[in-house]
C-alpha cells in the first residue's frame, strides 16, 4: 500500500525551509520536482517584477467542460439568471440522473471551493437539489459552466504592491431562500484577493433583515477569529485591519454593541448573541460599508452583468492570458503524478515592507512525498 501526501511548507528563510525537507526525506522517501508551478489542479503563476501571486484553474476547468460536452457551449457572463428562483420538484417534474447532476455540482465545487468565489451563490443553491434534480436544476447548473468557459482564463491575483491588508464582508439576504429562510455570505481579502468565503442558507427563519444580517455575522465572527489565531500561530503580526468586518446593515452593528436591544431580541438563539461578547471583549470590530461596496453582495443572490463583473475584481479575480497558452490536457491536470506535489513558499513576497528580500519568490520548490506500507 502506497500513500501520498500533499503539502505546502513555507516559511521566512530557506534555511529553515531546507531542515525541514532534510528530516521529511530522512522519514519519507521525497522527489523534488523543481519550483512549485502545478499543485491540485491549481496553476501557480509568479510574477517578480510586479510583485504579484495568481493562482488559476484553467486546466481543471477546461477539463470537466470537456468532460460534460460543454466546451463549444455559448458563454455567459454571469454564473446565474438575475432573479432566477429554484424550487423543489412537486409531483408533475420529472426527476433525473440524480448521479450525473451530483457529478456535475462535485467538479464545479472543487473549483469554487479553490480559486473561484464568484459561483459560490451559485453552487450553493444547485447543490440544495442534488437527491432530487429536474430539467430547471440541469440548466441553471449548465449555465454555470458557460459561464466558467467565458471566465475560464480568471483567477485570484495577490498583490504585493498591497501589502498585507485583511478586509472581512459579511452580508446577507433576508428570507431569499425558497422555505423563507435567509441567505449568509462572507468573504475574507488578503493582499488584494479572496482567501476564504462562504455562501450558506441560514438554519432558522429570520423575522428581520437587521436579525438576518446579524446571524450572518456570527458565521464571519468564527472565521475571522480563526484567521486571526492562524496569523498568530505562523508570527505574522503586521496585517492591517486585523480585527474588523465590513457590514451595510446599521441595525445589525447596534444590536451587536448595544445591550439595550435586549428585550427585542429574546426570541434569537442565544448562540448568535457570540458576536455581541466578541465585540465587548475588542477581537472583532464591527465597521459600516455601503452595500455598493458590499463585496459578499455577490455571495447572497444572483446579480446583473455590471455589478457582478464589479465585484469579481473587488475579489481579486483577474484574467490571467497566459494560461490559455499553456493549457493543460485532462490527463495531465487530473491524473499525472506531477499533480502530487509538496510546494515551498516564501509569504514575504506580499509584504509591501520586503520590496527587496532575497527570501521572495525564488524560494519556491516542489517535491512528491511518499510512504509505503505492506498489507497485513
């Protein structure tokens, strides 16, 4: 038996980096495979005089659109419909291949969940019908896929010119689901990019759009505390705006720093009363944004052509041309070994305080880890 591990390893000095590849490889037997350009199905593309990181997708994508037949499909500029509303299957549609529809929902969420926060509404709602799919479901997530061929060449650029600057967004849309329920959406930006998000159908009925709003919060509250204790576990103190999130309801802000709303709130879980003792305790500071500049907007309900496309480059997705000269084949995106790959990498490349570092992009290096077991 054979396993193989997948792993990043970076750090701030080679030196540090090297020691550990030496005790891995005294443990495991490793190749080094050079500098780390493919990792997962994800494309790592550097560029040292801009000082800038892209990470796309466009062998993967490329490949599962081969893979369904919708390559020479017409492209489409947004993931779904303006207004666009699915509903579960009453007693006169005909139910599908429910297997091929979960298929189709797994390859696209694979690529949301990597470098595409632009179709997590989408896949969000698509996956809600995955037992019990009809012909509405199959188009809507095929209209999915025109629009990961229009955008197939897109990916998150972090920029080093930026500098570490953390902005948290939570929004959500009151009562959008089907049963009533609300719509949460966050997104977490790095160095001008996305690094984590969330699209997600609130577990209870919200009476408000200010309780909807408020709920979603917590979901943000959780992750960014875990950001934050992340950044501190790997030393890295000097990300800006570190404790904040970005919200565009006013009265979700008072109800978190006001107790005197108290008595009007008895009915809300009291789990989602957390975000109030975060903000008492100074972890998370709550900050007003305008909705039109509400980048998890685009995380709570399907948008027009222009207000999509304006908050894609808010994420930090942007056209990386190259990729589609060097596009890889689906053997070689999903089954080679050099898919399987341990990488290096150096964040001092995105600090706008190590314009000169030695320790950038050069310290990047990938290798394939393996340990075998005999079978008892």
């Amino acid at each position: 038996m054979m396993y193989v591990n997948d792993l990043l390893i970076f750090g701030k000095e080679m030196i540090g980096i090297n020691e550990v590849k030496e005790k891995l490889a005294g443990m495991f037997e490793m190749k080094d495979v050079g500098k780390l350009k493919y990792f997962l199905g994800m494309q790592i593309h550097r560029n040292r005089k801009e000082r800038t990181l892209t990470i796309t997708q466009s062998g993967y994508i490329g490949a599962i659109l081969e893979r369904f037949q919708m390559m020479d499909a017409k492209p489409m500029t947004t993931p779904m419909a303006t207004g666009i509303k699915l509903y579960k299957p009453n007693e006169d549609d005909e139910i599908l291949n429910s297997t091929y529809y979960q298929s189709i929902i797994g390859s696209q969420m694979y690529g949301m969940l990597c470098t595409r926060p632009d179709i997590a509404f989408a896949i969000s709602q698509l996956s809600q019908f995955n037992s019990c799919p009809t012909t509405a479901h199959l188009s809507a997530a095929k209209r999915c896929f025109r629009y990961l061929k229009q955008t197939l060449d897109m990916g998150l650029t972090f920029s080093g010119s930026i500098g570490l600057v953390l902005e948290a967004f939570s929004d959500a849309d009151w009562g959008a689901g089907e049963d009533r329920k609300s719509i949460s959406g966050f997104i977490f930006l790095l160095a001008g990019a996305a690094i984590c998000w969330q699209s997600r159908k609130q577990s209870t009925v919200a009476l408000s759009s200010t309780e909807a709003e408020y709920i979603a919060l917590v979901q943000a509250a959780k992750e960014l505390l875990w950001i934050q204790q992340l950044l501190e576990d790997l030393g890295i103190t000097n990300v800006i705006n570190r404790n904040i999130i970005y919200e565009d309801n006013q009265g979700a802000i008072a109800l978190a720093k006001n107790p005197e709303y108290h008595a009007r709130t008895k009915h809300i879980d009291i789990q989602y009363h957390f975000i109030r003792e975060c903000v008492e305790k100074g972890k998370i500071t709550l900050e007003y944004c305008e909705t039109a500049k509400m980048v998890a907007d685009a995380l709570t309900k399907p948008l027009s052509k222009h207000r999509h496309q304006e908050l894609v480059e808010r994420m930090g997705l942007r056209r990386f041309e190259e990729t589609l000269r060097h596009h890889q084949p689906e053997t070689e995106a999903l089954e080679t070994s050099e898919a399987r790959k341990v990488g290096v990498l150096d964040y001092s490349e995105l600090s706008s305080d190590n314009a000169s570092t030695d320790n950038g992009i050069d310290n990047v290096h990938a290798t394939s880890l393996f340990r075998t077991k005999e079978v008892q």
